[in-house]
C-alpha cells in the first residue's frame, strides 16, 4: 500500500486518482498521521460502504430517495 501525504493530495490528484483506478490503495498522511485511505469503488463496496446515507445522514428519511429530497431541496421555496 502506497502512502501519500496531504501536500501531495493536493498537488498531484490526477496522478494519484489513476493509481486508484489502476487498484491501488492509497493512504494519505496529515503531519505523519494516517488519515484516510484513497481505494478503488469496487473494493470499497465489498467492505460495506455505503456511499449515500452515511454517519449522520444514515437513519434520515430523506435519504431513502435522494433524488426526491434534492428536487425538493432545489425547487424554490415560494411560487411566483
């Protein structure tokens, strides 16, 4: 597994996104602490990953539709 830290996250992300989709994890370091991990889709999904309703979103009701809710959210509020 390769390290890479937060400079270089910000400088080089094309580079490092390509080693991701080539399957390549990636750990990315702030101040010599690991602080994230930079994985392929497919793996991530394997390790139960839900990427839509995670943390504090994951018992809202809303999340059940998201494109409902952002339609919902995106419309304005008051009709002309």
């Amino acid at each position: 597994m390769k390290t890479a830290t937060a400079k270089d996250l910000r400088q080089k992300t094309a580079a490092l996104l390509d080693e991701v989709r080539r399957g390549q994890e990636i750990v990315i370091t702030y101040r010599g602490h690991s602080i994230a991990i930079l994985a392929p889709m497919a793996k991530a999904e394997r390790k139960g990953l839900n990427p839509i309703g995670f943390g504090m979103w994951q018992d809202r009701k809303e999340m059940r539709n998201v494109e409902r809710w952002l339609k919902n959210l995106r419309s304005p509020r008051y009709k002309r």
